[in-house]
C-alpha cells in the first residue's frame, strides 16, 4: 500500500501485489518483493499515515492561498497539518474497534477495552495457532449463536473445528491451545455477549459481518487454471460467488460445487505471493 496505490478515500488500489489473510499472521507480506515486510499485515496502519504525510507534504506550498505557492509553506499551515495528522490515530483506533465490535458481535453495549480485553486475545490464539483467519471469525458466528451459556458439547466439536483450520501445532501445543480457547471462550468471551442479546440474533448480526468467502490468492490461482483448462464460465461464477453470496452458508445450485473454496486452504496454496507484474 505505498502511496502510488491509496486512494484519497483511504482504499488500497493495487489489485496487483494484494491478498486477502489465509492462516492469521500481522507479518504477513503478501508482496514477494518486499523483503523487508515494510507492507506487512500489521504495518498497514503505519503505511496509511506515512502515505498521508506525503500527500500533506505535496499539497502544503498550496494551502496559504491562491496566489503563487510560497517555497515552503507557512507556519499556520504546517500548524493546521500537524494536527490533521496527529488526529489520525484517534480516528484509525475509533474506526477499527468499531468495524471489529461488529465482527464479534459487540454492538449493544460498546465498551471502551472491547478491542483490549476481547479482539485482541481472540487474535493472538490464531495467531499462535496459524489459523484460518476467515474460517475462525465465520465460526466465531456459532459460538455466539450458542449463548452466554453455550452447551459444553457444542462448544467442544467447534473448538475441534478451529483446530483442525490451524497448521502450526504439535500435539502437545494443540492440547494447550484448545483449552486456553476454551478459557478464552468460557472465562471472556461469552460473559462478554450477555448484555448482547439473544444468542441466534446476535450469531446472524455477526454473520453479515463476518464473510464466509473471499477471494485468497489460492482461489484466485484456481480460478485462474480452471478458466485456461477451458472453464471460462467459472470466472463469472466466481464473481457470483464472491458479489452476491459470500456471506451465504447454503450455495444456489448452479455455484454449489464452488463450496470448495470455503473448506481448507490447499497444502499448494498457503502463503502464495504476487508480484506488481502478475
């Protein structure tokens, strides 16, 4: 997302380099020819204010007036700057707790430590256990649908589920993970939901916000082979797919075989990286 790629919307651009999470990791590059991870998952925030600084930095000579741009800007406008950009954080941190209170399901009654005491824990298991990022928030769903008082059995087979989505595990670092999600889930997260509601609202609100398909580069690459074996249909389909039922848990008929692309990421698709020229 460097600055020749961010739109003044604050939309990254680049369709080039880009890619959607598979397993959760913040140091994700999804650019090969970054080596230095300058781009990486959890650097975006950073990129976003530094490619800001540029754009205030091209425009200052012409903020003072209409009159020929002075060589360097004026004090007032370096002041007016300064502040714009020393807002950004305040309003970065504002924007994602209120997008991630929406994916897990904390829109009733928005606490000030949500993102602290709630997401971010969540985050850390998967990113111990490198899991299925869109998997596990998808899933995350069910557990809410379960209530503050979630069946011990039904908790269990999920927690079974999020395992198996997670590849970085010997046995004995599967066993820990799986009860401190479970302690996670018991001791946290589910106290969090009661003053949410119902736990089937509160699981089909999360739902809206928690897409079940999205297009990872393994998708993409697959799209890609099945269009030149001589599947062009399943372009179009694919689009279907990810416009109009990427949130749907049942597929219509014509795109159910595209089902696939929810399941597990292939052992030949994990990590894949683009370039600026693919």
């Amino acid at each position: 997302m460097n600055t020749d790629n961010m739109s003044l919307l604050g939309l990254t651009i680049d369709y080039g380099p880009f890619a959607f999470l598979d397993a959760y990791d913040p140091d994700f590059v999804c650019n090969h020819s970054d080596t230095q991870g300058r781009y990486a998952f959890r650097e975006q925030p950073r990129v976003a204010l530094w490619n800001l600084m540029r754009l205030a930095g091209s425009l200052s000579t012409l903020i003072d007036g209409p009159s020929e741009p002075p060589a360097e800007p004026s004090p007032e406008t370096v002041n007016v700057i300064t502040d714009i950009l020393n807002s950004y954080a305040g309003c970065f941190n504002d924007e994602y707790a209120r997008v991630m209170r929406g994916k897990f399901g904390l829109t009733v009654g928005a606490r000030a430590d949500d993102v602290a005491a709630v997401v971010q824990p969540f985050l850390e298991l998967l990113e111990r256990g490198s899991t299925d990022y869109t998997f596990a928030m998808r899933a995350l769903c069910d557990v809410a649908s379960m209530g503050a008082d979630a069946d011990a059995q039904l908790l269990d087979a999920h927690i079974g589920q999020m395992a198996a989505r997670s590849r970085s595990f010997t046995c004995v670092d599967s066993t820990k993970w799986r009860a401190d999600l479970r302690r996670y889930y018991i001791d946290v997260y589910l106290p969090r939901l009661r003053q949410e509601g119902k736990g089937d609202a509160v699981g089909a609100r999360m739902r809206g916000e928690n897409p079940r398909f999205v297009l990872c580069n393994w998708v993409a690459q697959d799209i890609i082979e099945r269009a030149e074996a001589g599947d062009e249909r399943v372009v179009d389909r694919c689009l279907d797919l990810m416009t109009k039922h990427a949130f749907d848990d049942e597929l219509p008929q014509n795109l159910a075989d595209l089902d696939v692309y929810a399941g597990p990421v292939p052992e030949w698709g994990e990590g894949l990286q683009c370039s600026c020229s693919s």
